[in-house]
C-alpha cells in the first residue's frame, strides 16, 4: 500500500530527535494500541497538533496493515467534526501521524463528570456526530468503532470523531465480516459473526452513544461479558421516564435488533 509521506528529517529546523518535520515534539497526551501521542509545536508559527508515534518494528503485520488503512481513510475526510490528519512524516523506524490538536478531551470523560447530560446539549453533540457519520457513510467509510472514547472535544467544546482504525471501506450492496468494536457498542449481528452492513453498526452504536448521554448509562452493561453479549443480541433495554419522547423513540428506532428496520 502507498501513501504520501514525507522523511522526518527533510523539512526538520535543527537536525534532532526532538523534532518531528517543523513540530517539536513535547508532553505525552496518551497512548493508544499502536503507539503513542505526543504534543507537537510548531517551531515557527507555534501551532500546536497531535503527533501520533508508531513504531513499525514492534508492531505485527496485521497492525501495520491497520494503521496504513487509517492513514489512507483518514486523507480521504475533510469535515469540520472529524479529526484531521494532516501529514504524515516517517524514518526508517517509526511514522508521525500528525494530527488536529484539540483540548477538550473525550467525550467518554465529560460524560463521566457530569453523569448525564440535558437533552439540549445531547442533542448538540448528536447533530454533530451524524453529521460527521453521514459525510463518511456518503463516502462509503463506515467507523465500525463508534463510542465516546473516540469522540474528541475541541476548546469550543464541538465534536471530533477521531480513530479511524477499525474503519473500512463498503462499496453498496456489499458486507462487512470482521467483528470489531467495543462489545458495549456493537450491534447484535457483529457480536454474532455474521455478515453485516457497516453503516447500519454504525447506526446501532450512535444510538448507544446517544443513550450514554441522556440516561449517563448503557443501555446492555454486566460484569460478565457472555451475558453481556446475550443482553446485546436480545436488544432489550430500558429508557428512563426523564427522556423527551422524541428521543425515546429515536433511540427504538437506533437500538433495533433487525438490521432491516433500523
């Protein structure tokens, strides 16, 4: 697979390990499956971004491959609520995914602060991530590994739908067999096995998220994970008597066992 990248050490100012192209590399802001993330200043303007570190020596086949793939889907989408990637730099070692800085942190954090949250700002939240999700179905991207914990905020405290490493392509009319995701968020057909429709997972697990943030619950949770899963194909949950009608019934409409009727 090919992409375009650039040599970490064409664009660099003073020829050292600290620098990443332009950005010097600063404080961790965490680490994920493939690697870590670091703050990058620019030298010269001080624009901070994200700088996702990614060791091509420790990592297996399958997860170079994975990486790639995100690489490639990521240039692919440009949208306000979708987190850029904009350039990747690499060494013999490792790729720099430089990414879109944002400061607010994830979702999945503020949810817990604030325990639920009112239907006025779910409903902000939503918008923007459909709006996000409906830009890379209409591309035929499809997440596959939608939850809050891969939903950023920006300082204005807007939606980024970051991590694209489960993601796939779908051309219509065809199916999806991997399962992936997280077993709170996905949907009956990909905690089964079978072969599936990547846009409607997707539509399951926003349906989750949208629950998450107006109950501050799951709607399938249990400290065993095979009942956990029995509790997901069954798709039966309980919507608090708080919740608007209205999203009551989007919520049924979302977290609804048959693909068909989704």
């Amino acid at each position: 697979m090919s992409f375009n990248v650039k040599s970490s050490n064409t664009t660099a100012p003073p020829r050292s390990s600290q620098y990443v192209g332009p950005y010097l590399l600063q404080k961790t802001l965490g680490k994920g499956q493939t690697g870590l993330v670091k703050l990058g200043v620019h030298y010269l303007t001080g624009e901070k971004v994200a700088i996702k570190i990614v060791n091509r020596e420790a990592l297996s086949e399958s997860v170079l491959m994975k990486v790639e793939r995100e690489i490639a889907i990521m240039k692919l989408i440009e949208h306000p609520h979708v987190l850029r990637l904009y350039d990747v730099y690499e060494s013999r070692k490792y790729l720099y995914l430089i990414l879109e800085h944002v400061a607010g942190g994830e979702l999945f954090d503020y949810l817990v602060k604030k325990g639920r949250l009112t239907p006025k700002e779910a409903r902000k939240f939503f918008r923007q991530i459909i709006s996000a999700l409906d830009f890379c179905h209409s591309h035929m991207i499809c997440h596959r590994d939608l939850k809050p914990e891969n939903l950023l905020l920006d300082d204005k405290m807007n939606i980024r739908v970051a991590d694209f490493g489960m993601a796939s392509l779908q051309v219509e009319g065809s199916f999806l067999e991997t399962s992936c995701g997280s077993p709170h968020y996905a949907c009956p057909e990909v905690i089964k096995g079978e072969k599936y429709d990547g846009r409607k997972a997707d539509v399951w697990s926003c349906g989750v998220i949208l629950y998450a943030l107006l109950v501050g619950a799951l709607p399938f949770d249990d400290d065993n994970l095979r009942q956990l899963l029995e509790k997901v194909k069954k798709g039966v949950f309980h919507i608090p008597h708080f919740v608007p009608v209205d999203c009551q019934q989007l919520l049924r409409g979302m977290i609804e066992v048959d693909p068909n009727k989704r």
